[in-house]
C-alpha cells in the first residue's frame, strides 16, 4: 500500500451546514475494522491481494472521485457485498457519516497526485527552470552565497509545502533573478511532484513521515480574504470558477505559484500550513462534492423508484422532511451512511414490491442529493 499522503479533507456539506472533517489516517483503520479489508486490495497490496473476491479499491479514486461517487460505488455492488459478507460470515460494514468521510479521505489520499513524481524529470526541470544557477545542492554556488543549496532547504511533505516555502522566499527569488535576467518559472502541478522527488533525494533525505493535517471548515475561506485574494478573486471569477473541478490540489498549487508571479505580492507570506488550507477551501469549494442539479436528481429519485417507499406513509420508510427535521444536510458521506446502516432492510423491502435496486452514475448521486435537500426544506443549489 502506498503511504498516505498529508492532506486536510472536510466534505463539501461543510459548506452549508456544521462541519465533518475526514482524516485519512483514522479512514485507513475504517478500512480494517468495517472488514472492507477481507475482501478488497489497494493498490495490489495486502495478504492474499490477487485472491480478493472484490475490485482493488486502491484503483477508484481518480480526477472524479468525489463523496457522491463513493455513495455511487457502495450502492451499486452493496447487494453482492452483502451476500459476501454472509458467505465468509464477516459482519456487514455500519458507518456513521463520520466514519464514511474518513473512508473517503483514504481513498483519496491513496491517489492524491495525478503522476507519481519523477526524480529525472524533476532534475531536468532544476536545470531547464535555472534553479541550479543560485541553488546548489549541498554548497552555495559562486556569488549566490546568501542562497541556500537544496540540502538546507526546509523538507516538504508533498508539493503544497514546497510552493508555499518558495512563495515566502520569492520576493528574494525575484530581486536575484531580474539581477540575473532570468525570469521566475512557470510550473505545473506534475513539474512540482517531480522538483519535489529530486531535491528531496538529491539532497539525501527520505520521505518525510506524512502527518494528517484537518482543517476547521472555515480556515481557508478566512485565509482567502486576510491574504486579500478575495481583493480580485471573487465566487464568479475565472480562477475560482468550476474550471478547476478536474484539477488536483497540486494542480491548484502550480495555479496559485504561476498567478502570483505577476501579482504585486511582495509583503505576503504563507505560515505553514496555510497554503493547503487556502487550497483545500477552492478545490472542496469547486470540484469535491460535484455539482448536482436539482431538476435532474428529481429525475433520479423518480426514475430510481425512490418515492414508492419515502413518498408513502404506510411503507414504514422515513419521509424526507422527516429526516432532515432537525437541520442536517445529505452528503455523499450521508448516503454511505444510510447505506451501511439501513441497506438490507431497504434492500428486502424492495424485493417484496419488486422493485430492482437502484445503480447510479457520480452525478445522478450527485443530483440526487441535491434534489433531497430541497426535499428536506433548505433549499437547493
């Protein structure tokens, strides 16, 4: 299994009603201790991985993965997850909300860069970039001997860190490369992972143990305005636009290095941390959750036969308002709870109507989660 990656989770339902952090560390032992270990590899890894009678979840959270489409994926092969269980006599998974966010942060971070870092790549952009004509990799280099060499640069964890030491030295950077004649470079979120790889073994140093690091659901949204990006960049700009929902966290952080180059910048600097708080608050603010729309996931709920049951008292099935009487929010960390929690009841009240279970896309379950929180009475989006 690869390492877990630092990386400061909250679900987007964070962003309208009481925060749920997700930590990817306590989502490993989520792993274990529902048993989704008995029966799923990650990444090939784990006792008896190629014997697995389920998919390798190691292999699912790509650019799209999102908390509705981890409800879409449980959902849709929960029936034979539950016959599984019974036959190797393992108790059937039951999540909280909580504990389903923390299932999705390990996921994620199992996946967290688009491309693995690559030291020879990363070396030829140190050269190709001009880094090498200040910084040295264990001594300073000729006149440039207020400048470190690469191994008394601070480590970093992971590529958010390294922009933000490199922001705070750019002032510095700026005013020694115009003496130069050499411009600041341009990067992209792959050229970060791979400068990342080669400083870190060119300098002698291991990867750092990777340390979960939450943030409160309001941090990056505070940080944004007192760093006065909101100055520019308001909800219905470019930069904070749903453009970005392909884009990874690194990406977003070659986005924020580039942008910057040509900001007047001078006075502002990142303590640690903050930087992935700012990032992590445009990208679950942009791109996590997905962008449901109600009209279509009324369609879902209707097509999907949801209504059959929670539209109809004598079911015994909780109406909508009812479930969201006292103020909560669905989530896609929501519906892997229901699912968990209530699936087989569900599951045998369908087959006595005759009613097929339902399988959904990403962004039916999306939509469809918009659609029941303006079943629920707090509007849509």
């Amino acid at each position: 299994m690869k390492k877990l990656l630092p990386l400061s989770l909250f679900l987007a339902a964070s962003l309208h009603a009481a925060a749920v952090s997700a930590d990817s560390t306590r989502g490993a032992q989520v792993f274990e201790l529902q048993g989704c270990v008995q029966c799923h590899a990650l990444n090939g890894a784990g006792a008896g991985a190629s014997k697995k009678p389920g998919p390798d979840l190691g292999l699912v959270a790509d650019r799209g993965f999102t908390p509705a489409a981890l409800a879409a994926t449980m959902w849709n092969h929960a029936p034979a997850m539950w016959v599984e269980t019974k036959l190797r006599s393992v108790a059937q998974p039951a999540m909280d909300e909580q504990q389903a966010a923390d299932l999705f942060a390990f996921f994620y971070s199992l996946r967290f860069f688009e491309e693995p870092g690559d030291a020879a790549r990363g070396k030829a952009l140190f050269t190709s970039k001009k880094c090498e004509e200040c910084h040295g990799i264990n001594e300073p280099i000729g006149a440039a001997r207020n400048v470190k060499p690469v191994a008394e640069w601070m480590a970093a964890a992971d590529p958010l860190e390294l922009v933000e030491i490199m922001w705070n030295h750019s002032t510095a950077m700026r005013d020694e490369m115009a003496r130069r004649n050499i411009r600041l470079p341009q990067l992209r979120g792959q050229d970060l992972a791979d400068l990342l790889v080669y400083t870190r073994r060119a300098a002698g140093r291991g990867r750092p143990t990777p340390v979960f690091q939450p943030a409160a659901a309001d941090a990056g949204q505070a940080l944004f305005e007192s760093k006065r990006c909101i100055a520019c960049h308001g909800p219905m700009t470019h930069f904070l636009s749903t453009d970005v929902r392909d884009e990874t966290l690194t990406d977003i952080a070659a986005d924020m290095w580039n942008h910057g180059l040509d900001m007047s910048l001078r006075n502002t600097t990142f303590a640690p941390g903050e930087m992935r708080q700012i990032a992590d608050y445009i990208w679950f603010s942009r791109t996590i959750e997905g962008v449901g729309e109600v009209g279509r996931g009324a369609q879902v709920f209707a097509a999907k036969k949801c209504a059959v049951c929670h539209d109809d008292p004598a079911s015994g099935a909780p109406s909508l308002p009812g479930l969201t009487s006292n103020g909560k929010y669905f989530s896609g960390a929501t519906m892997v709870s229901v699912l968990t929690r209530h699936g087989p009841a569900m599951l045998d009240k369908m087959r006595e109507k005759h009613i097929v279970w339902p399988h959904f896309s990403a962004e039916e379950m999306s939509s469809l989660i918009a659609y029941l929180n303006t079943r629920g009475g707090r509007g849509g989006r």
